[in-house]
C-alpha cells in the first residue's frame, strides 16, 4: 500500500507535530507505519477510509479502532471548521451592518490569525473607515516634553527605578521651538505628552506652567493640542481645557483589574478611568489605549474594546509591547507581532467612526503601511529630529534619521491608496465629535 511506503526524515518530529495521534492512541507511541498512516489521514478522508479497509484485510484490530477514532475526528473537526467559517463570515457582515458585536464575537474576531481570514478582517476595517473617512488620514505631532515620572509602571522605559532611562525636561522655550518645527503642512495636532513629572505634579503651581505652557503651545502654532500628562485632578483638566487643549490621552493600558495592578503599582484603576470621564465634562476629546502583548487574554482585549465603547473614547489605541531595557519586562518574551494589527481592525470593526492611531512607535515607518492596512486612521508620533526629543515605546526609532516626518509618511499613505485629510477636514470631525459628547451629556 502507498500509504506506508511513504518516507518521512524526522520521525521524531512528526510525533512531537502530532501529539493528538499519541492520545488517540491511548497514550502510546506510535509505530512507524501509524504515523504514516495519520499524517495521510489529516489529509484525506478518503486516504482513511482505505486505510481502514487495508488494515481490515490485514485484521490489526488495534490499527484499525486507532484509524476509525481518527476517522470521526477529522470528519468532526471538518464540520466544526465549516461552521466557524460560517460564523467569521456572518460577524464581520454584522459589523459591516453596523449591529453591535456582542463580547464572545469581539474575542472570535480577536483571534484571528488564519491568513485568508486576516485579509478579509483588514478588508472589512478598510471599508468600515471608507465609510467615515474615506481615503483621509489625520497626522499628528509628538513631543515627549519630559521623560520623569513619579510612577513605576512594569513595562515602562521612564519608570522612576530605571537607572538606564533617558531623562530630560524641555524648557518652555525648548518645547515652542520644536512644536513651531513640527507643526508644518499636513500636521493636525500637536501632542504634548510626559510622565508624571514631580516638576509638575507639585501642587497648583506645577500644573499652572503645564497650562501656560499649552496656551503658548496654542497660540503658536494655532494647531489642536492633545495633552498626555498622567492622571490629574478635576480642576487641572478644566484648566488645560481652558487654556485650549482639545484632547486629553490617558491609557489604562488594560481593563483587566490584577493585570492593570501588576502592570501599574501603587496606582488606582478607577481614578484613571475616571479622569477621561471627567476630561469629556470640559469638552475635552479622549483617548483611551491599550498594550498588546502584556499578558492579557483575548477576553480582556474584548472587554477593553467594550470599556472603550462605554467610555465614548474618541480616539481608541492598541500597540504592541516593546520590552524595555532596564525595567522588570525587559525579558518578556513579544511572539505575536500580528497581535496590534488585529486589534486595531477589530476597534474599526466596533468602534468605526472613532480615530484609530497608527502609530510610528512600536515599528517605526516600516511598520506604517501593515497598521494602515489594519485599518487605522490617524498616523502618530511624528518627531523633529536633532532636538534630543524621545518617543515612548521606542525611544530613538526612526527619529534622527528624520523618518518620523510628514515627507516620508506622506509617501506611505500614497502606496496605501489614502492621502492627508485637510485642516479644515480634522477641525470639523473634532467638532461634530465635541458636539455628540456634549449632546450625550458626557
Ligand atoms: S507609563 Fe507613564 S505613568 Fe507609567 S512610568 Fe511610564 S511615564 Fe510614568
């Protein structure tokens, strides 16, 4: 019989791909001959079923109940395959219909990983931000105006225990001259970020210069402002609203209470959710974020999705972790780098009128056109070069060598088939959007 004539180099191997077939067969090791005889059948029922009638005629009759367990499962599993396909299909038509994705469909799209299903998932995202956005991306400047911080989060390179993190603090002077230099054509908004700096975090006076600061910010460069500055009171959020920032960004970076406290010690879940909350009160947009790949399950990215949605997040983020030097994730082992494209297709899937950044962070401009595809609208973290200015996941990616600019974003958006949104196109969309939060009562 051809079957078990067949040559395999690694026998080994086979076994060690195939431990189902050592539990099929009632924990033992296979001959030879029954592997052969089960990698055939993964690939044809008919292959079996001669099989089966073959090893009959040799009466084996433990080859042959091994064979016919076999048999059932494959023709199980084909069905069970059948009918997921069935399912895929039908979800993303229910997002395409705009129905709201219930959370155990959330999860299925969130594990795709099947290359054909990853194409029509990214398909989907692409027609769903057609529909909101047509083919315009808004771009965003960054700067990281101060790299302390008084906390100690696990996967942070700027955690306050790490001796190998870059430190600086950008003078107001500092800060204006780089944000006049990063705020030419085709530049939306300018996001003034930092960690929770004690230079600021130090009663009213410290979040006074941070209000004074944006307000020249403001003036200046006569651009949206998103401020990311930590977690800070009511009364600071109504005077960065009032000093004329138009975002506020906030990661919670997981919705899942023991990860977020593992991820952030010391720091408190629900004041952080609560402060874009509030941020929405003093018509401030919001962005909301998450990490990718910090031990999170599918069930939690899921339920993070939904936490987006309740909190009417404007912008909505996903980026892969990078582990960092010097801080306690530094040796995390990072596997999936599909993980971030998927989440951001499956945010456009649920949330598809929101802004959903690709960001230049994580994988730098080559990582550009894959989060594009995925659906993504918003391209971040542009930086001047030759300032000394860092970005977060990635400190130094791309910057010095003036990749992080609107000349080489702007050629990726074109072998993308999308173009820079105009000015007037991004101030509109943010005040439709200010208007929807404010009519919600947010
Ligand atoms: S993630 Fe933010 S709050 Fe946490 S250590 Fe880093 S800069 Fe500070």
């Amino acid at each position: 019989m051809r079957v078990t004539q067949c040559v395999y180099p690694n026998f080994a191997f086979i076994l060690a791909k195939f431990p189902e077939a050592i539990s099929l067969n009632n924990g033992k090791a296979l001959t030879k001959t029954e592997c052969y005889h089960y990698i055939h059948c993964i690939f044809s029922n008919g292959v079996i079923c001669l099989l089966i009638k073959a090893i009959e005629a040799h009466h084996d009759p433990r080859q042959l109940a091994f064979c016919s367990n076999f048999h059932k499962v494959i023709i199980k599993r084909r069905a069970e395959a059948k009918n997921n396909m069935v399912d895929f299909e039908e979800i993303l038509a229910k997002a395409l219909r705009q129905d709201k994705l219930t959370k155990e469909e959330i999860v299925r799209l969130l594990k795709t990983r099947e290359k054909d299903r990853v194409n029509s998932l990214f398909r989907t995202a692409g027609e769903l931000r057609a529909r909101y956005f047509a083919d315009k991306v808004f771009i965003y400047g960054f700067l990281y105006i101060s790299t302390y911080c008084r906390n100690n989060c696990r996967f942070c390179f700027y955690r306050s225990e790490n001796e190998n993190s870059l430190r600086y603090r950008k003078t107001e002077e500092e800060v204006i001259e780089a944000a006049v230099g990063l705020a030419g054509p085709g530049i939306h908004l300018v996001d003034l970020t930092m960690g929770e700096d004690p230079y600021y975090f130090c009663g009213n006076e410290g979040f006074e210069m941070l209000a004074r600061l944006v307000e020249r910010v403001k003036e200046t460069v006569e651009l949206p402002v998103m401020v990311s500055p930590g977690v800070v009171p009511e009364r600071v959020l109504e005077r960065l609203a009032a000093a004329g920032a138009d975002w506020y960004a906030c990661y919670q970076e997981t919705h899942n209470l023991s990860l977020f406290k593992k991820l952030r010690p010391g720091q408190n879940y629900e004041a952080r959710l609560h402060t874009k909350r509030l941020a929405h009160k003093f018509g401030l947009l919001t962005e909301e974020g998450v990490l990718a790949g910090v031990g999170e399950s599918p069930e939690d990215m899921a339920e993070s999705i939904i936490v987006m949605d309740s909190l009417k997040a404007d912008q909505v983020r996903a980026m892969n972790f990078v582990p960092r030097k010097g801080t306690p994730m530094e040796r995390d082992i990072t596997d999936d780098p599909l993980r971030e494209m998927v989440c951001i297709a499956v945010m456009r899937l649920t949330l598809p009128d929101r802004l959903i950044p690709a960001s230049l962070d994580v994988a730098g401009l080559s990582g550009l056109e894959k989060r594009l595809a995925a659906g993504a609208n918003v391209v971040t973290s542009l930086v001047p070069p030759d300032r000394g200015l860092a970005g977060v996941a990635q400190s130094y990616l791309d910057i010095d060598e003036n990749k992080r600019s609107i000349a080489s974003v702007l050629s990726v958006l074109a072998n993308c088939g999308l173009r820079a949104a105009s000015k007037n196109d991004y101030t509109t969309w943010m005040s439709r959007r200010q208007k929807a939060i404010s009519e919600a009562g947010c």
